[in-house]
C-alpha cells in the first residue's frame, strides 16, 4: 500500500506539473497578446491631417530716394560754383545776402538779395526789377536751410524763379564751401535802373 500512495502522490504531483508547466507556457504567451492587443489600441490614433500652404513670399519695393541734405547757412561766408560745358553759375552768401549769378543758357544774369529785397537784372542792360517784401520768407528760410530739411516745393519754387532746372540748383547748393567774400560783391548795381514788381 505504501508503493500504491507513492504512486498516487507521484500521479498527482506529475499531474500537478503538467498543469503549472503548461500555465507557465501559455500565461505569458497570453500577457504577451494582451499586451499586444492593448499596445494596438493605444498607438491607433487619430490620424490629424494639416494643410499646409506655402510661404507667402515677401518682396521689397524700394523707397524712392530722397534727396541728399543740403546745409548752408545765410550768414556765411559761403562760396558756390557750377560749371557744365554750356553754362556757370555762382553764388555767394555772406551776413544773409546772396549774390547768384548765370552765364550761359543764352543768357548773363544775376540776382541779388539784399536785406528786404531781391534784385535780378542781365548784363549788358541798364533795367531790372526789384522784389521787395522778401526779408520775412529769408527769415524763414535761412532755418530751413541750414538744418538741411529743404523740401522739393522750395528747390521747384527758387528755381523757377532764379530761371534754371532744379537739379542744377542742387548741384550748385551741394558745391558751396567756406570762403573769404568780400562785402563790396553785394553793392547794387548803380547803372542798372530797378522797376518795382510784387512777389
């Protein structure tokens, strides 16, 4: 009897075995699909579709070019000169009066001003004309004129009235330099005969 219990308690721990080993071969093959099954469906995710479009492109249009400043104080002594192969011009500035003068273009003019007033004649002539009432615009010009702010109405303005092209202006102002002038160049012509005229 005692060969027989053995035997059943052999039976029944080999019985025992059979099951534990075959639950250790299947229960991770079981943790294993779980943990794929459950892998799967975490990672399955929405899928999020963004449009893309494509970069704006940006282009620079290039500001307009501003005139260089031009800086020159009216109480001077300042010296200006032009020269093209037609023409010259000049202008002299001392203690607020200018003296500009023109040869070529078909004409030998000069222009002055002198304190309140402006004098414009021809060489060779013996009448101008005399614009008086000028001192308070000079006033507000000198200025403008020396901080260099001048816009393009007053460039068109004097030189339209002066008789020549406006960039010639600028180049004649850009010119100007510190010089010795001396006070007897502003005397107002004493055999040229000025007519009254309003600005």
């Amino acid at each position: 009897m005692e060969f027989y219990l053995n035997d059943m308690r052999d039976q029944a721990f080999h019985s025992l075995m059979y099951k534990v080993s075959r639950l250790l071969i299947f229960l991770p093959v079981v943790f294993i699909g779980v943990a794929l099954v459950a892998k799967s469906s975490w990672t399955t995710s929405k899928t999020v579709t963004v449009a893309l479009t494509p970069t704006p492109i940006i282009t620079f249009t290039p500001t307009p070019t501003v005139p260089e400043a031009i800086s020159i104080d009216l109480k001077g002594p300042v010296q200006c000169q032009y020269t093209e192969t037609d023409a010259t011009m000049s202008a002299s500035l001392k203690d607020s009066q200018v003296l500009f003068n023109i040869q070529g273009y078909g004409k030998d003019a000069s222009l002055l001003l002198k304190g309140d007033c402006v004098y414009k004649w021809e060489a060779q002539t013996t009448e101008g004309i005399k614009t008086c009432g000028v001192g308070k615009y000079v006033t507000m010009f000198g200025p403008i004129l020396k901080s260099g702010t001048m816009t393009d109405k007053v460039f068109s303005t004097a030189s339209s009235y002066m008789g020549i092209e406006e960039k010639k202006l600028r180049t004649l102002m850009k010119s100007c330099q510190s010089a010795t002038i001396s006070s007897n160049m502003f005397a107002i012509p004493t055999k040229v005969s000025f007519k009254a005229t309003t600005f």
